[in-house]
C-alpha cells in the first residue's frame, strides 16, 4: 500500500504545506514548499512518517545493512528510520567536502540507502551517494519523502509525489513578486 495520501495528509494537518509563490535558495521557483519542521520537530508524527519510509526502503531495498543520513534533520530520521529496521546508521557530512561523521565510520562491506527528508535540486543525494561508492560502500538507493526532481543517476524511491509545481529560473512562473524567498527545503 502506498503511504503517499498518508504522508499528504499528515503534511497538511501538520500545517507542513505551505503554499505561494516560492524562490529557493538554490534559484528554483514553485508555487508552494515544505516546512519539514513541522514534522521533524513532533516525535509522534516523525514516527510514523519514519515507520512508512521503512517499510518502503524493506520493499524497495531489500538487503540493505546500512542507513546513511546527513547530520541534522537527516540524522534525526535516518535514525528514526534504523529503529524500524534494526538497521546502523551512519552519518556524512556535505561541506566543506564530503567527510563521514566521526560516531560511526562503516566497512566497506555495506549495502547502503540514503535517507532524505525532501530533495529539491538532488545536489546533496548526489553527492553523498558519490561519496558512499568511494568509500567503497555498495549504493543500493535513495529513499525520501518527496522529490523535486527524478534524481537522474540514483535510484530513487519517495513516499510522495511533490504537491508542488517546480519550475527552473528559466521557465515562465506564476506572475507576481514571490511570498517566501530564499527557501531551503
């Protein structure tokens, strides 16, 4: 069974959904985006979105040994996640360049997902992915609640579609000056 009304409907209860005319910070356009701290900051509620990802990663990943997340809001539910699954976690970091975080530096001998939240620009999945294969870690996927974008290169699996329209700088968007700028989803 698919989570994806689950998950838009716990998104809008939350009050997650914002929308409006949007700029992000990274240039693109939408006509709405994601406040994940609505979630992210209800332990209930991130249970059972994380419940739902792990049930999605044991369908669509099967073997996985190792769940990888940002630190952060990544780390929170990437461990959320592991405790559905019985699975380590380990963490890496993004800038100044990728770097695995020091409470857990894995073997190499591990079948990885990374866990996401949203991705908007995919910039961050990439390059964590990149990174875990140069670890010598085999990347089995990425899993996330919703994707702005198909994430060309990666195997991707979200729990929704995006409830929100994207558009690139270049492409004609709704008129009028944006209500929220300088978003990071």
């Amino acid at each position: 069974m698919s989570a994806a009304p689950e998950l838009l409907a716990l998104l809008q209860e939350a009050g997650a959904l914002r929308p409006g005319s949007t700029r992000f910070r990274s240039g693109l356009r939408s006509d709405g985006w994601i406040e994940k701290g609505e979630v992210m900051r209800d332990p209930a509620r991130l249970d059972r979105v994380a419940a739902w990802q792990a049930q999605a990663i044991a369908t669509q990943f099967p073997g996985t040994t190792l769940l990888v997340g940002a630190p952060a809001c990544g780390a929170v539910l990437t461990a959320f996640v592991a405790r559905h699954l019985g699975l380590p976690v380990a963490f890496v970091t993004l800038e100044p360049a990728p770097a695995w975080h020091r409470m857990h530096v894995p073997g190499p001998q591990h079948r990885a997902v990374y866990v996401d939240d949203l991705i908007c620009t995919g910039e961050g999945a990439r390059t964590a992915a990149a990174f875990l294969r140069a670890q010598g870690l085999t990347v089995l996927g990425v899993s996330a609640w919703i994707s702005r974008t198909a994430l060309a290169g990666e195997r991707l699996h979200t729990l929704a579609p995006p409830p929100f329209q994207t558009w690139t700088p270049h492409e004609a968007a709704p008129a009028g000056p944006p209500l929220h700028v300088g978003v990071r989803e």
